[in-house]
C-alpha cells in the first residue's frame, strides 16, 4: 500500500472520533490560554500549557515552541517522518519561531494530523506575541503580575544608543537557554545583566544563584560547587552544591577569569556534561541550569597568554555580550545620578547644581557605575545644603573639572578669553593644522582665525557683550600662510 492510501485508509477508520475529541482538546487550549491571561499569570505558564495541548491534539512524544531563528517548513508523506519544524509566523519575519515536534516513525500520522499541526503554529504565534509584549511591559514597569517577586530586580537604567543594543541583546539571548559569557570592566553591572536576562527567560522561576570565582577557596571548591555527601569525613554534614542549588534556574559565574588551572579542569567537566558527582558520592547526576558567565579581564587574552584554558573558553564563549564602561555612555551619566538620588528621597531629598553635574559628566569613572552609585550615597550624607555643589563632590571627581575653569573663574575672564585659550589649546593638538582644528572645534576657519587674534592676557577693561554668538570681531579677507599669527607657523595649510 502506498503512503498516501495507507493515510487516506487510516482517516478512513478515525476520522470522526479523533476528530471530535481534537475539536474539544482544540477548545480546551483556547480557554486555557484566556484563563492565563485573566489571571496574568506568568507567561511561561501559558507556553507550557500551549505545549501540552499540542500534545493532546497531535500523538506526538515530545513537542516544543520555541522563540527566533529561521526554520524551514517542508512536509512529505506521514511514514518514515521522525520529527517535523513548522515555522510560527512572527511580525519580524526575518526572525520567525518554531514548532518542533517528534514522533514514533509507526504511529500513524496523516494529512489531518499535520494540518492540526499547522494550526498550532498558528496559534503559537499568538503565544509568542504575547509573550514579548508582556515581558516589554514588564521591563517598561507597566505590568506587574499577582504572584510575589522574591527579589526585585535594579532595572538598567539608560537611553543611549549603545544600552538600547544592550537590551535588545538581553532580550535575545532571554530566549534561548545557551551560555552567555558576559565582559566588562569591574563595576559597570554584569551581575545585573545576568538577573535581566534570567528574568526574561523560562527560567525566571527558578533560582538564580550567584558565585565569586575569585573567592573559592581551592581546597573547598568541589564541596562548594558540587556538594558533598553526609558523613564523608568526621563531623561533615550533606549539603547540595551550588550547581544543585541552581537546578531549573540560571547558575551565574562572577569573575571566572580568576579561577586556578586545577579549578577550571573540575569546572570545564561539569559545564561540559552539565552532571556533578558529589563529594564522597557514587555516581554523577544531572543538573538543568542555565550557565552565565562573567569577567572582567578578556579570557581570550588569558588564553594567548596561556592563563586561561582554551577548551573552558570554548565551553563559555560564543554568545558574548559586552557591558559598555559608563565612560562610554557619558550622556546617561546625569540619568544614573538622579536615580541613585530619587533612591534615597526618604532619607534626604537632594538634587544636582549644574557645575556638579558637569563634573560628573566630565569624570573619566574607572569604578563605573558603582562608583556612580557610592558617590551619590557620600552626596546624600554630607552634602550641607539640599543642593549638591562642586565642593561636595570628592576632589578626585572636580579635580579635571576645577582645574580647567577655576582659575578662569579667579580672574573673572570673558567668554572670548576662554575661547581663546581652548582654540589655541585645539590647535597645538592638531599639530597647527588650522583647517582641522576648526572642523574639531565646529566653527569656521575664519572665526577660528578671529579667536587666535584675541590677547590671553586682557590689559584693558572687559568689552562690552556682543550678540554675535560667532564672529567676535570683523572677519578680514582670508589670509595667507605669511601673515598668520607665529603661533601657527607650523600649520600644514
């Protein structure tokens, strides 16, 4: 008998109790999901609902919705079929889901079954949508569900360019249950990205257990990562690891760069086979977490220089995610602040004057925004008015900021006397070129010519207030290179 006759003979014999009983399974999965959203449960309990439903409409083994990627949707003949991906539409289409399923080759499946199929994949599509708009709500703090949060999570605060790819890398890597090995430099919130992206993923109900690599002690550290058995030594009492700890949850690895030879040999067998044995025990046994890793130093740096193991930088690498220094995205440095500050309003009730805000902003922050974080606690204490001025701040972070406009301030100079110096300054960094240091500065070569001219030192009184905000006095003809000012006789023009 051939496939096609051998399905049509199969639909022949079940075809009305089969379909009865898909129409109520069919119904059963539309109410559930309503049900979930009537009690704005967590999303992720409507995705495993939609997925058991699946499973009653179709006779499948295993059946799983999953979030981006591009999948092929090709279907032939219902014999010899092990497994079938059927491609859930999305609103980005170059970023569509997917339903996987996997049968016995001799079950029987026909055309209906893998039209039912199909409209499953509809309906995920749903299912997903729905999933990304609660969790944007989420994020955006407009959605709040009834169940209590265990933790409350600092949100990443920021509206730079550079933190809009931050979320959105989150909210990728959030969807999948690959290891993630975050880098950045000491202070600038890895450990908040990594309780983002658990947060955000379907792990978000299980634990999320944090370990300082650099704290392991070395003759602990089997104990303390894998457990150990009860009574392996005199007055030693069973405890689990903490790779059992984070069994259904996301294992957080701070600081892995500072880990021994010996520690990153026990570590790479663990994450490789995602099994720990204990300590003491008999045989290994697996674990279902989700591994997030973080240094501060580049580990492929390490590994050139034979530091770090190379097969461990495998394991952990490969979705790499950076966490930008706040030095990089100095604008979001005065919305950190009053953050910070509006975190302490019940305590003491502070704001920024503008010269510390400019001071913050100039401050290069090699702690980050941690360092961000402690200066604002420090402003909150002893800060004596409820406006935190310059002289607040520690002299670390006015030291650049003072030293560039006090004593411009002292000698009460004029604006053009200010820029006077800092064209000059702009100048003797491009090396005299001229027509370059009036592209840096944003002013015309002609107004630049005008700010040279100006005198550093003013003998005479202050002139009166200008309106021009430009040209400080009247532009001549373009000059020569012989007549030009000695300051600039090395310019390339």
């Amino acid at each position: 008998m051939t496939v096609p006759a051998a399905a049509q003979s199969l639909r022949a014999m079940t075809h009305t109790p089969r379909q009865r009983e898909r129409r109520e399974a069919l119904t059963t999965l539309l109410g559930t999901l309503m049900r979930s959203l009537d009690r704005q449960q967590d999303i992720s309990l409507m995705r495993g609902a939609f997925e058991e439903m699946v499973r009653r409409l179709v006779p499948v083994k295993t059946v799983q919705l999953r979030d981006g990627g591009l999948w092929a949707t090709r279907l032939e003949g219902a014999m010899g079929v092990e497994s079938v991906a059927l491609e859930v539409p999305s609103a980005d289409p170059m970023s569509p889901g997917v339903l996987e399923a996997t049968f016995d080759p001799g079950c029987g499946l026909g055309e209906w079954d893998f039209q039912m199929l199909g409209i499953c994949a509809q309906i995920g599509a749903l299912v997903l949508e729905l999933e990304r708009s609660r969790l944007q709500l989420a994020r955006a703090g407009l959605f709040c569900a009834n169940r209590p949060r265990r933790e409350t999570s600092v949100p990443l605060v920021g509206s730079t360019a550079v933190m809009q790819r931050l979320r959105s890398t989150i909210e990728r890597a959030a969807a999948t249950d690959f290891t993630i090995l975050l880098e950045g430099e000491s202070g600038v919130g890895k450990e908040l990205v990594a309780r983002q992206i658990h947060d955000l993923s379907r792990r978000r109900n299980g634990p999320f257990v944090a370990i300082n690599c650099a704290a392991l002690v070395e003759t602990l550290l089997e104990a303390e990562l894998f457990g150990i058995e009860d009574r392996t030594a005199t007055g030693v009492r069973g405890r689990r690891g903490k790779f059992e700890v984070a069994d259904g949850g996301t294992l957080f690895l701070d600081e892995v760069s500072d880990l021994s030879a010996s520690a990153q040999a026990k570590l790479l067998r663990a994450i490789q086979d995602l099994a720990v044995e204990r300590v003491g025990g008999q045989g290994a046994h697996r674990v279902d977490i989700r591994i997030i890793a973080a240094t501060n130093r580049g580990l492929a740096a390490l590994v050139d220089r034979q530091q770090f193991r190379l097969d461990l930088f495998y394991r952990l690498s490969g979705v790499d995610v950076r966490v930008p220094a706040l030095r990089e995205r100095r604008a979001d440095i005065l919305e950190l602040a009053n953050y910070f500050l509006d975190r302490h309003r019940s305590t003491r009730s502070v704001e920024l004057s503008p010269a510390a805000a400019d001071a913050l902003i100039t401050y290069d922050w090699p702690g980050n925004v941690r360092e961000l974080e402690r200066l604002m606690e420090r402003a909150v204490t002893l800060a004596a008015s409820d406006v935190i001025e310059l002289d607040d701040l520690p002299p670390a972070v006015r030291r650049d900021y003072a030293t560039a406009l006090a004593p411009s301030v002292s000698r009460d100079e004029t604006l053009r006397t200010w820029a006077s110096r800092y064209a000059r300054l702009m100048l003797d960094k491009c090396h005299g070129n001229k027509r370059e240091a009036s592209q840096v500065l944003g002013i015309s070569y002609h107004t630049l010519q005008a700010y040279l001219r100006h005198p550093l030192h003013e003998t005479q009184a202050k002139e009166p207030r200008i309106e021009s905000a430009e040209v400080a006095e009247p532009i001549e003809p373009r000059e020569t290179g012989q007549n030009e000012p000695a300051l600039a006789a090395g310019s390339s023009l």
